[in-house]
C-alpha cells in the first residue's frame, strides 16, 4: 500500500523454525539470493519486498511480496494574505509542497475535492466575504490536508483634513476615504450619519460657526 511515513516491515512463516529469505530489488529470492531475515526491516521508499521460507525436510513456500509506496503527504496549501478584515480589494495567491502538486480551491466554504472548485493557476482578487478552501494533490503522494482562509471586507474610516479645535477662522475640510468607490455621507447637527441621514459628501465644507 501507500504509506506517508517509513514502515517497519515483520515477516514469519510457519513452521517458526524455517528460514526466510527475502529481496527487496524486485528480484527473487533464493539460497543464493536475498537476504536472511532476522528481525524487521525499515521501509523508507519505495520497495517491493519478496520472500519465501525454507526449512530442511520440508517444501519451500511459495514466493510472497508486498509493494510500498512511501512518501510524505503534500502539504497543506499556504494562503495568503492571512484571512482577517479588509478594506480594499485583495489579491489572494496559493502555494504547496511539493511545487509541482495540483491545488484544486473554492470560493464558498465548501470542501474542495476533484469534483469541486477550480484547479490554481495564478492569484486571483477578492472584493466581498469570501472563504476560501484548497488543496493539494500529486501522483503517488497522499492528499494534502485543506487549508482555509476567511475574508471580511470593511469600508475604511473616513479620515477629515482638520482635527477637532478651537479656530479663529473659517474653515475650509475635506473628506476622503481609502476604499475605492465608497461614498461618504456626514451630518453636522450632531446626529448619526447612515444611508437615510445625512448629506453624501461631494464638496470641501466651509465650516464657520461651532
């Protein structure tokens, strides 16, 4: 089978007292080929592994063998920008190891499989609540684990070009926002702006009075 890890490999046979004999360059064992085996041997690649057993006075076993496939499992995809709260437009970029695995991710929360999602090519931009899921796959390597990124998106404080005071002066202030094609809407009697109170920014204000 396949195997993430190195595997310690026992072998017997009956009767106890036989000998085994086994090869592990895919050849068949014999008395004048193999090894004699005398306790378990460490699989750290790929091996097939024939044996057979002898014992005097009695017929030799048939040939047996067992193929592995050790490797570790790809790892899991790294995403990037770190999932959080965002308020301008990112562009998200998925990498894994090995370099040459296939990342398979998606956009809405779901498990990420062959079926599902949409194999990685080159980054790609978000502007809205987005989870993404990918992972990773390469022949002969297990599957990797699915990495998980969420992402909020949160319209930028507005920032004012004067701050708060005292002025013997009129006032001429400015509003502006990072987050692209967001609009401003303020009130100056001290009430709370939202979409249905206050006037939308467009203009400096001329502020004279308190």
């Amino acid at each position: 089978g396949q195997y993430a890890l190195d595997q310690l490999v026992t072998i017997s046979a009956t009767p106890p007292e036989a000998t085994i004999i086994y090869t592990t360059d895919g050849t068949e064992p014999s008395l004048i080929n193999g090894t004699v085996y005398s306790g378990a041997i460490n699989v750290n690649s790929n091996t097939v592994i024939k044996t057979y057993a002898h014992y005097a006075g009695w017929n030799d076993s048939p040939v047996v063998s067992a193929s592995y496939v050790i490797n570790g499992a790809a790892g899991t995809p790294v995403i990037s920008p770190a999932a959080g709260y965002y308020n301008s437009t990112q562009t998200v970029s998925i990498s894994a190891y090995p370099a040459t695995a296939t990342i398979r991710y998606t956009l809405d929360g779901s498990v990420p499989t062959l079926a599902n999602g949409f194999t990685y090519f080159a980054p790609f931009t978000i502007d809205e609540h987005t989870i993404v899921k990918a992972y990773a796959y390469q022949s002969n390597w297990l599957d990797s684990e699915v990495g998980s990124a969420e992402y909020f998106f949160v319209v930028s404080n507005p920032v004012l070009s004067i701050p708060s005071g005292i002025y013997a002066d009129a006032q001429n202030l400015t509003m502006s926002i990072s987050t692209a094609g967001a609009s401003i809407r303020y009130t100056t009697d001290g009430s709370e702006p939202s979409p249905v109170n206050g006037t939308i920014y467009v203009d400096p204000i001329v502020i004279s009075t308190s």
